[in-house]
C-alpha cells in the first residue's frame, strides 16, 4: 500500500504546498490534450505525404487500443507501486513515441510509432487524474477541475493552431516533437516535488488476464477497422476474428472472477454509480473521437478550408469542453452527480444533432458552434461522473477505479473510431465504384482520391473535384448520423447512476489523521452532493 504524503495545506492553488505538484499534473494532462488536438488538424497533411488514406484511422485506432488495454494495469501498479514511477514511465514511453511519429517514413511505420506512444499515454491521464483524487477532497476537486480544464482549453486553442501552421507551413512532423519540452518538465517537477511513502508488500500481478484482455480487444479492432475492406464482413477471415476475439474476451471474465489480483476487478461492474459512469465514459470516448477524427476531413474536404481553420473549427469543442468542466464542479456540489450528468448527457445529445444536421454547404461558423455545444454538453458529462465514481471508494482502489473509466474511454474511442472508419471506407469505396461517366478514369485509386481535396484548395470548377467532395460529404455525413444516434445512449446511461452515492469500502488502514486531504468515508458535504 502506498501514501500519498500529506501537504497539510487547505490552499488549493499554485502557491500551496500541493501547487507543484498541480502545475506538473497540469503539464502531464497537456501532452495528452495537445496530442488529440494537434493531430486531427495535421490528418490531411499526413494522408497527402505519406499516402494511404483507407489507413489512416489506424492512426487513431492503434493509439487508443494500445492506451485502453494498459489503463488497467497501470492502474494496478498504480495502487501497488505508487503513482510517482507509474507516471514517470508513461511519459517517458509517451516521448519515445513522439520522437518515432516525428521520423517516419510512411504510414506502417507511423501507426506503429503511434502504437508506442499510446502504451505510454495509458498511464498519463487516468494516473494524473488518480494523483488529483488523492490530493483534492470532493469539494476542492470542484476547483481543481477548473485548473485542469483550463489545460484543455488552452491546448484547443494552441493545438490545432500549432497543428494548422506545422501542417501547412512547416511540416507535420512537428506536431510530435512539440511534446518533448512539455512532457520532460513535467517529469522533472514530478521527481523534484511529488513525494508518496510506499509500503511493500508482495502483489501477483494478473498477466493471463492483461493477455486475455489485449488480444480480445486487439482482434475487435482488427475486425472492425478491416472489414468490408481487407476482406468481405460476412468471409470467413472476419467471423473467425470476432469468434475468436468473443471467446478471448470471455475467457478474460472467467480468470477475473478467480484471480487473486484481478487487473479489472468485476466489482467495478457491480455497482449503478461505477457502471454508469463506466457507460457514460465508453460513449464519450466515442464521440470525441469521431469529431476530432472526421470534423477536420469535413471542413478541408468539404468546406475547403486550410489546415489552420479546419483546426480551429475542431477547437471550437475543446473550448466548450474545459468552460462546462470549470463549472460542473460547482453545479455537482448543488444539484449532485447523476442531474448534473442528465443535464450534460441533454446538451450533447443537442450538439451531435447539429453536427448530424450540417449541409455540404455548411459555413465553419456552423461547424464550430455545433462542435462547441457539443463540447459543452460533454464537459458537463464527464466531470461529475468521474468525480462520481472516484467518490465510491478510498485510496487503495482508486487507482482501479479511475484506470477503469479511462480504460472504457479509450475502448469507446478505440471501437468508435473502428466503427466510424469502417462507415467511411465503405461509403466512399460504393460510390468511387460507381463515378459518374464524366470522371470515370480520371480519379486515383480507391480513397485515395479523397487527396484531392484534401489539400483545403479545391477547385470548384473541376468536375472531378466537385464528385470527390460530395463523395467525402456522404461519408462523414453518415458518420455524424451514426454519432447522433450514440449520443442519445449518454442519457440513457447517466440516468443507471443513483442519485445518492455511497462509499463501498472503507479505507482500513488509512485514517483521516494521517492524509487530511482524503476523504476516508462520505462527508456530510460530500453525502449532500450526492444526494
């Protein structure tokens, strides 16, 4: 069991005792936000270099897998280890995959650089939101959402600016370097400033289950993102996959519920709060995936705007994003977890509508007020829900519990993302299959025709570029529709939580003497928050 050691400070900010170790949280919460908002902007640029646009959702797909199937475990050795090495190794992993994204040579080679840097992403986030459980009672998380949202909101405004002017006046490579200043301060303030005591004690680490897990949700991908593409989706070769990625996934539930140390523990499935929380989390990470992977495409290859202004118009969420979050903090601690989340879960549901609704001659002012409000919605979504699920239990499991809701984000994103490529490919391979007879011949191969357009210059008067951009147009419109339709599961899914959250376990050797700044059971504000 490991300790964090107490500041014994009540100040939440960056002068307090716990300030350093805020602002290094801070910055380790900013690779994350830059990455997702810097490379969905450079997606175009990287199609038109290296080529193999039916691939590119890889780019995103093997990046959340391989950050998904690791949450869990970090978050065990999180609870075992402590959080300190837990997080200094993700980042540190996390800049090994930057540098390999900046020096590829084609998209093999990216997708597996983005494969690395994503087993380091794993520990970056859920452990720092983890770190911020430990620090912060319920009623200072409220302010302390707000310091974190605001990395959000400057990252949607640095990001996709840094990622349009890379993209489109230096080279996207650059949207990978930019993480190794942010991300090696971050571990020098962590190992100058974050102290935790640790007592050993031996721990048998669940590999089979780690395995069972990985391969199960790796061949799901696999079947998703390559179906109706590589092969056919009723063929053998597809069948046999998901066959055997149900059977993998199976068999992970059946050790978890007979190891000694499970890496998921099923309890975290027992209970309304954890399980709507976990729901609410796996839709999010849909959601956010599909804009930040096809928001872009549409206002380059729809619209006709740079790389810049394609950027800006995804920013327009992560504005809207951070805003709610700063304030879900306040309206959680009035109305409680579960209304507040029913009132995000109503707004996102609003601002997929108006994503689902944006016409082929949408303006970005349109793009980027529809992706605010849905930005908006999921702010206020997300906040209460994890703050909610951290509630329900003490230090020892938090760490399994935040990795578990991280873990169902990243599997939402990473199964989002498979599902709305596979919606994609498909609608583009039907209609360049069958081009009108003024084009026929004159489009390149397959989706890479989409390059085309790709370039934010098309020409209006060539016939060629005017099919291509209805093409592209049809794809990412059925993409959003299909988003339409998943944001109305996030009601459904908060409404599971109660609306009065309750501790299920009681820290046994951890008393509120020793760590003032945790909450060891529910506190009369925390029950009147919750109820």
């Amino acid at each position: 069991m490991t300790n964090v050691v107490p500041s014994g400070s009540k100040t939440v900010g960056f002068r307090s005792e716990r300030g350093p170790v805020l602002i290094a949280v801070m910055l380790s919460t900013a690779l994350v936000a830059l990455d997702s908002t810097i490379i969905a902007t450079a997606v175009p640029s990287i199609v038109n270099d290296l080529g193999g646009f039916e691939q590119f959702p890889w780019l995103f797909s093997i990046y959340l897998l391989t950050q998904a199937v690791t949450v869990p475990l970090y978050g065990k050795f999180a609870d075992v280890l402590g959080r300190k090495p837990v997080m200094l190794f993700g980042i540190a992993v996390f800049l090994l995959g930057s540098v390999l994204c900046g020096a590829a040579w084609s998209m093999p080679v990216l997708i597996i650089s983005r494969a690395i840097q994503g087993i380091g992403a794993g520990a970056v986030l859920p452990i720092s939101m983890t770190m911020v459980g430990d620090q912060y009672t319920v009623e200072e998380r409220a302010k302390v959402q707000g310091y974190l949202a605001s990395v959000w909101a400057v990252a949607s405004v640095i990001g996709p600016t840094l990622g349009g002017i890379f993209a489109e006046y230096l080279t996207w490579r650059w949207i990978f370097f930019v993480n190794v200043p942010v991300g090696a301060v971050a571990m020098v303030m962590l190992v100058l400033k974050f102290t935790e005591s640790v007592q050993r004690r031996k721990h048998r680490i669940d590999y089979l289950g780690a395995t069972l897990l990985t391969l199960g949700c790796s061949l799901l991908i696999l079947g998703l993102l390559e179906g109706g593409v590589a092969w056919r989706w009723g063929s053998v070769a597809s069948v046999l996959i998901f066959v055997a990625s149900a059977a993998m996934l199976i068999g992970f539930v059946f050790v978890e519920r007979r190891a000694a140390e499970p890496v998921v523990p099923l309890w975290v499935f027992s209970r309304r709060t954890l399980v709507g929380g976990n729901l609410v989390s796996l839709i999010i990470g849909a959601l956010l995936i599909g804009m930040s992977s096809y928001l872009p495409t549409f206002a380059e290859g729809v619209m006709g705007t740079g790389a810049l202004v394609a950027g800006l118009t995804l920013g327009a969420l992560t504005v809207g994003w951070p805003l709610s979050a700063s304030q879900a903090g306040r309206i959680y601690m009035r109305l409680g977890f579960r209304d507040t989340g029913l009132i995000g879960s109503v707004v996102v549901v609003a601002g997929a509508l108006l994503v689902a609704l944006l016409p082929i001659g949408a303006t970005v002012w349109q793009a980027a007020a529809a992706a605010f409000v849905l930005g908006i919605g999921l702010g206020l979504s997300s906040v209460p829900t994890l703050v909610a699920v951290q509630s329900t239990v003490g230090w020892s499991r938090r760490g399994v519990v935040t990795g578990t809701n991280m873990f169902n984000r990243s599997m939402g994103s990473a199964v989002g993302v498979a599902v709305f490529g596979a919606i994609a490919n498909t609608t583009l391979a039907n209609r360049f299959a069958h081009p009108p007879a003024a084009v026929a011949g004159q489009l390149p191969p397959s989706a890479d025709a989409t390059s085309l357009v790709l370039n934010g210059h098309p020409d209006p008067a060539s016939p060629v570029d005017a099919f291509v951009r209805e093409v592209l147009y049809a794809a990412t419109h059925q993409v959003f529709v299909v988003m339409f339709a998943v944001s109305i599961l996030t009601v459904a899914a908060t409404a599971l939580m109660p609306r009065r959250t309750e501790q299920l376990f009681v820290e046994e050797a951890q008393p509120r003497a020793e760590s003032p700044s945790i909450p060891t059971a529910c506190s009369p504000s925390q029950r009147s928050a919750s109820s």
